[in-house]
C-alpha cells in the first residue's frame, strides 16, 4: 500500500522532472554548433525541414511501434503551437540568425531562454513561481547575458533581432508542449507535433533540394544528424518529461546551463579554450540553478491538489 503524502509525491516528482530536464539540456547543448556548421553550407529553410522531415519520420516510426492513438481534438490547438514553435520556429529562426551572427553570440539570447519559457509557463501553464523563484531567474539570466555580450562581441542588428524572437517562439513552445505532456506524455508530444509537419517538411525538401550535395562536407551531414535525432527528439522527450514533472517554469532554469555545456562539448571536441573566467560563471549560474530549485516551491494546480488524500 503506498502511503506516500502528496507533498512526498511531489518532491519525488520534482526530482525526477529535474533528472531528465538535465538529461534534455544535455542534448541539447550541441544545438548550435551543429547548426552553425551545417548552415555554413544548407540553407536554413531547408536544413530547418530536413531536421524535421528527419525526426519525423522517426516519430512516425515509435508511434506506429507502440500503436499510439491520434490525439484528441482538443489537444490538437497546442500541438500546432509545439510545431510551430519547437519544430519549425526555432529552428529556422535561429539557423537564420546564425547567418548574421556568431554562436558566441546567440548565448545572449539563449541565455534567455528559461525566462521566457517561464513566462509561458505562467500565461499557458497556469503556473505560480514564487518571488524568490523570480529573483533568481533574473540573476542566473543576468549572468549568462552579461558573460555572452562580454565574449560575443558586436554583431549585426539583423541577426540579434531574428534569434530573440526565435527565443521567444521556443518558449512558447516549450511552455506549451509542457503542459500538453501532462496529458499526453512527453514522447509523445514531440513525436505528434513532428508528424504534424511531415505534409510541410517532406515537400519542402524534395522542393528545395539542389541539383547537387557533392560540395557540402561531411562536417556539415554530422551537424545535419546531430540537431535531427538528438535536438529535434530525443532530446524533447526527455525535456517535455522534465518540465511536466517538476514545473514548466522551474526546471526550465536548468537552460541556464545550456550555453555553458556546449562551450564545454566545443572545448572537449573542437579544443576551443575554457578560460578560468568561464568556469566561475558556470559556477554562478549553477548556484542560482540550485538555489531555484531548493528555495522555489511549486505550488501544485488545482487538478493535483484535488488528488492528494
């Protein structure tokens, strides 16, 4: 007989939510690099749907495997916005940015990130973070802005307006494929909202392809790969997981660490140098991570609430 509280229910929740939100973040710290190298050589529109097509198919794969229903027609209004922001938005706004602008740079608007995704965690999710939540948001974004701006250098206006509202888009998408997980399950989210663009992405290949690939490198094709399996699916399954379990809004602070964990990927397979200032600000961003985590308090919605014995 389980006589776990609902408060024990929810921290083992909360726990777990912030294990595969980590896991989630984790894959999805190659994002950029990949796509900048593969963007040096495919156009976004069609690196954008070639990733989705890609991760699409696959999708329709493990939802034919395990013999999944099509989703409710009620559900249907938020998959299209996880499509529209998570599958198509993001990704063609932001290989569009790096057209104009470095990947150092994007780390100021991907820093971000987490605080957009909980604001629509709050507006879509029906969300309550607390004040100090807030306060450390604001710092642990704060530092990884002011860090990006201090190593990315200046950069072309065109490009810094398409990737924040690239950001903004994610975090809607984010938001809202958060809440649907509790419904539907986080694979599934992922996996419905990519088979919805399948009827925009296989054609828009087959159209944009060029008469000849011989000229893009193999460099390019990994990069290809890599934002399709792991930053266009696997990665969402365990990241829609995370936010459903532990809180749209505060395990979405866990993006935090994404600019960080990639500097280190790069550093790790590319050589590029970490220098001692880089480590005290991961260091930083890790403190207001962790203090988040253990001073926000989510406060349960009223459909788990009404579960608690």
């Amino acid at each position: 007989m389980n006589n776990k509280s609902f408060a024990d229910k929810t921290k083992d929740s909360t726990t777990a939510g912030w294990i595969n939100g980590f896991l989630g973040v984790a894959f999805f710290s190659g994002s950029m690099p990949a796509t900048k190298a593969a963007v040096t050589y495919l156009p976004p529109v069609l690196l954008t749907m070639t990733r989705a097509g890609i991760a699409g198919i696959l999708a329709l794969c493990a939802l034919l495997i395990f013999s999944k229903k099509w989703p409710k027609k009620n559900q249907m209004p938020s998959l299209l916005i996880v499509t529209l922001g998570a599958v198509l938005g993001f990704p063609l706004l932001s290989s569009w940015a790096l057209e104009y602008i470095t990947s150092a740079r994007s780390l100021v608007f991907l820093g971000i990130l987490p605080l957009t995704t909980a604001i629509f965690g709050v507006i879509r999710g029906g969300e309550r973070p607390n004040l100090i939540f807030w306060l450390f948001a604001v710092l642990g974004t704060l530092i990884v802005i002011g860090y990006a701006i201090e190593q990315g250098g200046s950069g072309p206006l065109t490009g810094d307006i398409i990737m924040l509202s690239a950001v903004v888009v994610c975090g809607l998408g984010y938001a809202e494929g958060a809440k649907l997980s509790r419904e539907l399950g986080g694979w599934q989210v992922i996996s419905w909202a990519l088979v919805i663009s399948l009827p925009i992405s296989i054609p828009s290949i087959y159209c944009l392809l060029p008469d000849t690939l011989s000229t893009v490198p193999t460099s390019a094709w990994i990069g290809v790969g890599y934002i399709a399996l792991f930053s266009q699916f696997v990665g969402f399954v365990f990241w829609y997981r995370g936010l459903a379990q532990g809180g749209i809004a505060t395990v979405g602070q866990l993006q935090l660490l994404q600019p960080f964990l990639g500097l280190t990927i790069a550093a790790i397979v590319l050589h590029e140098h970490v220098s001692p200032g880089m480590i005290g600000i991961m260091i930083g961003v890790i403190t207001c991570v962790a203090a988040s985590k253990k001073l926000a308090i989510r406060k349960p919605l009223p459909a788990e609430a009404n579960k608690a014995p």
